[in-house]
C-alpha cells in the first residue's frame, strides 16, 4: 500500500507498521507522554514497531511512569527511558538537556509535542507569557541545547518535529509585543496562535539552517482531538465566536474530531517517511505535506529568521 493513502482517518498504528522499517533501532525523544496525549500515542506506536529507544518527556515522574507502565503492558520488550521536563522552567529546560547529552546515544529523532492551549493569562517562572513560553521558548531552548547530539545521529537523517496546529492562524509573530502587553492586551487564542506559527517558523529555520548538516525539520497540525491539551477550555469559550488576529470569524462548526490515534499519525509521518526528507522544512496536516494551508506569515523565511533573533533575545543565549 503506497503511503499516498494515508489521510483524516488514517491510524498511528497504520503509519508505524508501513515505516516499521525507518522506525527499528532509532532513539526517539519525545515530549508531553501523559497517558491519552498525543506525546504519549506517538511513543507507544514507535515502541510497538522496534525502536531502539524511545526517550518519554514530560513535567512528571508519576504521568511518566504511568505511561511507561502501559507501554510496557502492550510491548514488554520496549527500551523506555523518562526525562522530566518543564517547558515552563528554563533552569528544567537546562537540566533535562544536561540530563540527554550526557546519555551515550545520539538522538535521531525529537518531536516537540507538549503544549498548553488557549489558558488565561499567566507567567513561565521566567516571567514570560505561557503561551508563547511553554509552546516556544522552552522548545526552543532544549532543540538548541541539545541540538549536537541530534546530528551525531547515525542514520544520516536526523529529524525534529514541531507539533503547530491549525490554529496558527489566530495569530502572527507578534514582534513588538509577544507578552501582550504583560497581559493587559492578552488574548488567549491570540496567544496561542502566536506560539503555534512559532513552532512552523521554528522547523522552517532549523531546516535552513542545518540542511548542510542533514538535519530534517517538519511542522504539523495533528487535527482537532479531544485530549487533555484542551483542559482549559470551557462550553463558554465556544459560546462567543472565536476570531482570529484581524477579527475575522474562525469557523470550527462542521470540523470532524480524529481519534488519538488518527490525531498522531502525521507525527509519525513527520519523523519517519523518507520520501518527504528533501521538503524538509514543511507543514503536514492528515499526514500529508501542506504547505499551501500554512497561513503566509508561517512560512515567511524573513519572519522565521526574526523569530530566531527575537527566541535568542528573550533567553539571553546565542546558537
């Protein structure tokens, strides 16, 4: 079966046992593995279909060891490892790279799939908006951080996955404002539209910048999933129509949920499908490349330049 097939409906599962061949041996890093997330999926299909090591990350021990436990109910055989990791936290952020370059593997493949979504405004212990912090900045910093260990990946492939949404297009980078203000011009679904443009601008400029190196670097929309990602959410938010950073009305009536499953095919996809390595760069939804359902602001390699300049200001750190 050509992978060409794969779309809405597709499994995980489905995905992982026809790449079972690019998954086997791989070390695999993974953040945001509570049990009934996303992070979590992903690394019980990669587990499931042989790879070598498969690296679950995530704020805490006891979700960690939850979801470890469960993999191991399904695959026994599973080499799982758990990183804790606060994406919230630099000083986390900084710990949990320490922790992975001093592991003896390379890292060959990391998806950066914790978020939060649309929460009321709050502060990253750095003082920075959550939004944006948790769903960029800390990405951003542990990627850079740990950044040599991924390309002395032995497979000549390396690959990092940013997991945006669709709902990038509530919002651009906002250059001269990304705290809102400090909170007195916050919009949550603002907010969190700023930090998922972030994450495709994010791979955008890896793939730039490391290509010489072989490094691949992908974006995705997973779909519209009922998962523990939305617990911040409530009927209410859904009563007022949702609008986007111009005002125009963002339509959600009439979108289809995936299942978990359905909903982390594209990530396996994204990290493992050797014939879209030469688009690195792009953005998935349904498991194919998309790059005409990007909004163009989060495909602007001016734009993905700046964020870079504008993510090393904020942390105080150089790559």
């Amino acid at each position: 079966m050509s992978n060409k097939n794969f779309g809405y409906h597709t499994e995980a599962d489905e995905v992982a046992a026809y790449f079972e061949n690019e998954i086997k041996e791989k070390t695999v890093l993974i953040t945001g593995c509570t049990w009934g997330g996303l992070g979590a999926e992903a690394a019980r299909v990669v587990s499931k279909h042989h790879a070598g090591l498969v690296i679950v990350a995530g704020r805490k021990q006891e979700a960690l060891d939850d979801t470890i436990q469960k993999i191991k109910a399904e695959t026994p055989s599973a080499n799982l490892r758990s990183l804790i990791i606060d994406l919230a936290s630099l000083e986390s952020v900084r710990h949990a790279a320490a922790e992975v370059n001093a592991y003896s593997e390379a890292i060959d493949v990391l998806i950066n799939n914790a978020a939060i979504m649309a929460s009321p405004y709050h502060i990253t212990k750095d003082g920075f908006e959550a939004q944006f912090g948790t769903n960029h900045i800390g990405p951003f910093l542990f990627t850079n951080l740990i950044l040599p260990k991924i390309l002395a990946s032995t497979t000549g492939a390396p690959r990092i996955i940013n997991v945006s949404s669709l709902g990038h297009a509530f919002s651009p980078i906002r250059f001269d404002d990304p705290f809102f203000d400090n909170g007195k011009a916050y919009h949550k679904f603002a907010a969190y539209g700023q930090s998922k443009t972030s994450n495709i601008l994010f791979a955008l400029e890896l793939a730039k910048r490391y290509k010489s190196q072989g490094l691949v670097a992908f974006s995705l929309h997973p779909g519209r999933i009922q998962t523990n990602l939305g617990r911040d959410l409530r009927p209410a938010d859904f009563a007022e129509p949702i609008k986007d950073y111009e005002g125009n009305v963002y339509d959600t009536t009439g979108v289809e949920f995936k299942s978990i499953s359905a909903g982390t095919s594209t990530h396996i996809v994204a990290a493992f499908d050797p014939n879209i390595a030469s688009r690195s760069g792009s953005y998935l939804v349904s498991c194919q490349l998309a790059m005409d359902e990007a909004r163009p602001y989060a495909k602007d390699e001016a734009q993905a330049e700046r964020l870079w300049t504008l993510s090393e200001g904020i942390i105080g750190q150089r790559f």
